[in-house]
C-alpha cells in the first residue's frame, strides 16, 4: 500500500467526481459526444486508480473479481436482450421502435439499454484487465 | 414457425453468440460443452432453412433494426452465402461432439469453458462475416472471429502455440487493417458501405476517380489474402494449426479460411465485378500464378514435414491454392470448382486433422516416426485417414476428384491444357506426402509409443466416420454439392463484366 | 509552389500515410514483441486519421438537429472508427497477454532468441 498522504487524500477526494463524470458522458451520450464506451472506460478507470493507490485488496473490496468477471458477459447480454426484446415483439433483430408506446420514445429507450449494456461490458473489462495483469507473476 | 422464418437470417448470428454469453456464465467445463452442442446442432436446421427458401425463390434480405439499406445494416443470403452458412454450420455441427474428450485432454480444466465460449464466438464471427451485406459490418465479424481465433490456437499446453499465437495476431490484424482500408477507399468514392449498393455506385465512381477505386481493389485483395492465407502470405498458417489443440484446428482449417475465400469471392464478384473490366488489369494472371506457386511450393515443403499436423497444415496452403485458381480462371467451370472445392476440402481436411487428432489422444504425439503401425493399432481411424487422404490427391469416387473436374474443365475452356497438366501433377505431390504417411502407419513395424494404442471412444470415432462416408459420398452424388456451387457460380459468373 | 499547396491542402493524408508506413515499419523491422505491438498500434491508428479525415465538413456541428444549426459533419465515419477502436483496443490487450504469457514460457520476448530456444528441443 502507497503511504504517500497526498496521493491517497487526493484519491478519495477525486473518486466520487470521476464516478460522477461517468455517469454524465453515458447519459448525456444522447445529446453529446459520450456513451457507453467512454463512460465504461472513466469507471473502469475509477477502480484502476483505487487499485494503484490502495493496493489490489482494496480494489477487489469494492470490484469483486467474481462480479467483474460476471460483468463482461452481462452487459453484451444486455445488449442482445435489448435485440431479442424487438424480435419477440415482432419486429427485425435490434428494432427498439416498439418498445414504447411511441417510436421516438422507444427508440430512446432502446439505445439506452444498449448503452447501459456497453457501460457494463467496458468497465468490467477493463476491471478485468487490469486485475489479470496485475496478478501474473505473483 | 411462420413467425420463425422471416427472422431465420438474424437468429442465424443471435444463438450461437447467446450461446457464448452463456458459456461464459457458466464457467464449468461440461456444461459449456453442452451449450455449445446444442447451438452447433440447431445451426444447420437454420442454415439449411435459409438454404431451402433461397434455392426456391432468390435471395433473402433482413434489415437490421428496421433500417433501410443502404442506411441500415442488411443480412443478404443468397444461394452462394447459404451455401457457405450450410457448409460452417454443418462441419460444425459433425466436429463438436468430438470437441468433449479431445478438450478435456488437451485443455485444463479451468480453461475449458472459455474455450467453449470462443468456439461460439468464433462460429458467430464466421457465420457473421458470411452473412452480411455490409463491408464495415464484415470487417467486425472478421475480427470477432480472428480474436476468438487466437485464444482457440493459445489455449493449449504447448508454449510454441503462444508464438504461433501471436504471430497469426500481427498478420490478422495486418490483413484485416488493409481490408478496412480499402474498405474506407471505397466508402470514399461510393458513399456507400452495403456491398450491393458500393456494386451499383461504383461504375461511376471509377470513370469519375479510377485510382481510388484500383487501390481500394489492391488492398483488399492483400488483405483479405493474408486471412485466407494466399501462397507468398501463408507464413502465419502452419504453425497456428500445428501447436492449437487438434480441435480447434480442425475446425478453423475446415471453416476459417473457406469464409476469407468466400469474402474475395463476394468482393471480386459482386463488387468489383460489374464495374471494373478484370481484363485490363492483371487480376486473374496474378491469382493464376500465385495459386500454381502455392499448389507446387506449399506441397513440397510438406513432404518433408515430420510433424503431420504441420504437413496438414501446408497441405492446406496448397488445396487453397486449388481454390483460388478457380477464382483466377473466372468462368462458370473454374468458379463451380472453386465454390465445391470450399465444402469439399472441409469435410476431407477435418476428416485428416480428426483422424490425427485421435491419434494424438491415444498415443500423445503427431511425430510421423511414432506413428510407425499404427495402422492395425488404430485401424478405423487410420482407414478414415487413407480415405481422406484419397480425397486430397484427387482420387476418382472422392470428392477432390470432383473439385478437381471442374477446376480443369474450367482451365481448358479458359486457359488451356497446359493448365490442366499443372493440376494433375500437382496432385503427384499430394501422392507423395500422403503416401508416405500411409506407408509408415500401416506397413511399418510397431513403433513402442504406440503398443497400447487403439481406436478412440465412439463420441470421437462417429463424427471422423461421418466425414469420411461424405468423403465418398459426395464424390458420387453431387446434387448437394457441385449442383448448388454451379447455382452460386452462375450467379456470380452472370454479374461479370 | 504547386507542390507545396498541394502537400498544405492534404496534410492530414500525408500524416495518415507517413503512420501507415511508420508502423508497419516497426512491425516488419522489430524482433521485440512489445514494440510490434505498439508497431500495429500506429498502423491501425493511421486507419481511423484515414477514416475521420472525409467526414469532417469544414464549419459543420454535430449531427443532432437543432434550429440555429445548417450544415452537420458526417457521423458515420466516427461511428465506423469507433467500433474500430474498440477492435484495436481488444487485439492489443490479447496481444500483450500473449507476451505476458511467451515471457513466463520463454523468459524473454525477442523473437530471434524465443526461435532459437525451440530450435534446441
């Protein structure tokens, strides 16, 4: 574990406005440039610097290994559920259009989802990374 | 099913890569294994729906989400892709309940659920790539299924697959980096990523920008040849099936590099066909050449091979260039071979790589001085090697001998007969390599590795028979085969300049 | 002159082209597997310049429709480069766990001395 003050002071202060940028960029991903990706990475980010600064037991007290891991096919089943939910319904393959009680209002519901999906995918892989690499040769 | 059908082209993609978020759930061995039978035994009944309602009545086109193409991303199937979707499905389909035993020798334990999730993966990648209508959208199946592909090749106990790993890596992404490139190119000139649209836009473009448009041909050439793995590009092709565990090289050397040819097919064809005047530029002279040089070179190096999975692996370099030079001869006859020669080579290549695959679970080693007798150790799976084997040199009542038909009958009307005589003395080589296997296994003292050897488990022995028998089977009966690959070829053929 | 302008009015090719070359230099020319990678970093980098170039209008906005707004940049190609580097990202990562993996086999990561600690088996 670092025992440099500054470092883990600042640390604590930052996280909770990292963690609130990342949830800006994936909901303002709509009207903006952001989206699942970036916000996926910002928060996969967020668990990297507490691992670097805290040490990796600290991390894996907040990011469970077993969840991150679990993550990763979460979000891309998220993702295709978000498609079947259009199949079910009747229309093509990823066809949010009717997931609402108006299309605009579907869509929007639909590509949030997506998103959603995307944000846990990307964050838990690079949790996930982050942890593999970390690992080896201990 | 009504409600089924119209949506066939997008399940095709949807439930094998379900099946993979599901094998990663899972994270237990068996059970992965049992999803991922299930999803490669439910393949073929979609393929082969798509296949029955194409061969009735034209080609199927699914827009994804709703949109319109050329704005949306379009599932195209035509007779061509339906065949090459039947073909992944189906080797598919035969190999996995192979996959059980094999990866549990050959994988550890804790690995063997992701090795399940990959296969799925890598089959959606495959089926994906062969699907779509969209070039971008290709280009990300191609890599789905290309990282999928490495961690297949690396999951082994072997240290050197890591390096064969890694090199398949750098070339992979080489080549499909240039196909995004010459994807780009033409995006640029065409405005237009659906390939029937890019087809239909690039006449103008390339009276207005023909420069554009040749790079854009060049670079997807080299790099859609470095994936299927072209003579002068091959170098990444024999380690990687060499060092990856015997099921996995069975399946990507029966599908992998089928769906690269299969994507040069669309882009020469469908693409490039109509618009550009293949005579004026040196195309067929090039891909002529560079298949009698893969034909003759890569033959010959496997002949001195000791390691049969890698003798295996040249051997493919050399039936690949038997399929391009179908593609460079250009006419009805030439392609028909081409287009059979992809399903034919599949089922003879994984019949060869199961049988050795078999021998390396009973005896632990592919060395040729190890397998000295084991032909009557072993004698079905060695007698599923003979006949697989027949298949590669081109015996008649095999199916190389039907690939092989069409190839020179195409190359007569085309080229003429000096042609024909390169493929028929290529075979010789073909003689050479297998013969010398046949020798050392059946008429050969017992080497001590192989005392205790016999056939493998019926789960392993059923699937290599089953290749075999189609081995035969289809170098009799044609109709599923050559009839529909001369249906796609004439498709093709027709849209030429 | 006339050169010069035309080397001013394409810039952003000439960058996209020297990337290109410049890593697929350090690909072919490298026996170190790190800076291959690094090599196919750039390569694959100089694509997305490639892609993004064409689709920036000159005083063009995002492409969310507002009234105060006429002229929009073309979102398709950032769409397209941004699946692409997602792809780049996850080869790299399965590129460098490969090494990580060949340095705990071999003990090294330069191509010439791994060839010649198989040749020896």
């Amino acid at each position: 574990m670092s025992l440099d003050l500054i470092l883990r002071i600042g640390t604590k202060l930052i996280l909770p406005f990292i963690l609130l940028f990342a949830l800006y960029v994936q909901f303002h991903g709509d009207y903006g440039p952001g989206g699942g990706f970036q916000a996926g990475v910002i928060a996969g980010g967020m668990v990297i610097l507490i691992g670097i600064t805290f040490g990796l037991g600290t991390a894996k007290r907040i990011a469970p290994q077993v969840m991150v891991e679990r993550m990763v096919p979460l979000g891309v089943l998220i993702y295709a559920g978000t498609g079947v939910a259009g199949l079910l319904l009747g229309k093509n393959f990823l066809d949010y259009g009717v997931l609402g009680h108006d299309p605009v209002h579907a869509r929007e519901l639909g590509i949030l989802l997506v998103e959603l999906g995307v944000l846990i995918t990307v964050s838990g892989t690079m949790t996930a990374l982050f942890y593999a690499f970390v690992e080896r040769g201990r | 099913m009504t409600a089924v059908m119209p949506h066939l082209p997008a399940l095709q993609i949807v439930v094998p890569l379900l099946g993979a978020i599901l094998a990663g759930f899972l994270r237990r061995g068996p059970t992965a294994f049992a999803v991922a039978l299930a999803v490669s035994w439910l393949m073929p009944f979609i393929a082969g729906a798509l296949l029955w309602q194409v061969l009735g009545g034209g080609s199927i086109s699914y827009r994804l989400g709703g949109w319109q193409p050329p704005y949306g991303i379009e599932y195209r199937v035509d007779v061509f892709n339906a065949f090459v979707l039947m073909l992944v499905s189906v080797i598919g389909a035969v190999t996995m309940p192979y996959a059980r035993r094999s990866v549990a020798f050959e994988i550890d334990e804790g690995r063997q659920a992701w090795f399940y999730c990959m296969y799925l993966l890598c089959l959606t990648g495959l089926l994906g790539i062969t699907i779509t209508g969209d070039a971008f959208n290709a280009f990300v199946f191609l890599e789905v299924s290309a990282l999928a592909t490495y961690v297949l090749i690396a999951a082994g106990r072997d240290r050197r697959a890591l390096l064969a790993s890694y090199q398949y890596l750098i070339m992979g992404t080489i080549g499909a980096t240039f196909y995004v490139i010459g994807v780009g190119l033409l995006w640029v000139v065409t405005g237009s990523l659906n390939f029937v649209d890019v087809s239909a836009r690039l006449a103008e473009a390339a009276t207005v920008q023909p420069r554009p448009v040749i790079t854009a041909l060049a670079f997807l050439t080299v790099g859609v040849s470095l994936k299927l793995a072209l003579f002068p590009l091959h170098s990444w092709l024999p380690n990687a099936y060499a060092y990856a565990p015997s099921f996995a090289t069975t399946f990507l050397a029966a599908t992998a590099t089928k769906v690269a040819v299969y994507l040069l097919i669309r882009l020469y064809f469908s693409v490039f066909g109509p618009t550009l005047n293949f005579q004026k530029l040196p195309v067929s002279e090039l891909i002529i050449g560079l298949s009698i040089a893969a034909m003759f070179a890569a033959s010959f190096i496997a002949i001195f091979q000791t390691n049969l999975k890698r003798m295996l692996a040249y051997s493919s370099v050399a039936q690949i260039g038997y399929i391009t030079l179908g593609i460079g001869i250009a006419n009805k006859a030439g392609l028909t071979g081409s287009i059979v020669h992809l399903a034919n080579h599949a089922v003879m290549k994984a019949a060869l790589f199961l049988a050795l695959g078999a021998v390396f679970y009973r005896i632990g080693s592919v060395k040729l001085h190890d397998l000295s007798g084991i032909g009557p150790k072993m004698p079905l799976t060695m007698a599923a090697f003979v006949v697989a084997g027949f298949g590669i040199i081109g015996t008649p009542g095999t199916v190389g001998f039907i690939s092989k038909w069409y190839l020179a009958v195409g190359a007569l009307n085309e080229v003429g007969w000096p042609l024909v005589l390169v493929i028929m003395a290529s075979s010789l080589l073909a003689v050479i390599y297998i013969g010398r296997v046949v020798e050392v296994a059946w008429f050969r003292d017992p080497s001590p590795t192989c005392i205790g050897a016999s056939d493998p488990p019926l789960s392993m022995l059923i699937p290599l028979l089953v290749l075999t028998a189609a081995t035969i089977w289809f170098g009799i009966d044609t109709q599923w085969t050559a009839g529909i690959a001369g249906k796609a070829a004439g498709m093709l053929v027709g849209g030429l300049k | 002159m006339q050169l010069v302008k035309t080397f001013a009015e394409h810039y952003n090719y000439v960058i996209t082209i020297f990337l290109m070359m410049a890593g697929l230099y350090i690909v072919v020319a490298r026996g170190n597997m790190v800076k291959k990678l690094i090599g196919l970093s750039i390569f694959q980098t100089s694509v997305y310049l490639l892609y993004i170039t064409p689709g920036k209008i000159i005083g063009g906005t995002a492409p969310i429709l507002d009234p105060a707004f006429t002229v929009y940049s073309n979102p398709l190609p950032h769409v397209l480069i941004l699946t692409a580097i997602v792809v780049g990202v996850a080869t790299l990562a399965l590129g460098l766990a490969l090494v990580v993996r060949i340095n705990e086999c071999y003990g090294t990561i330069e191509e010439d001395e791994i060839f010649a600690k198989d040749d020896d088996q």
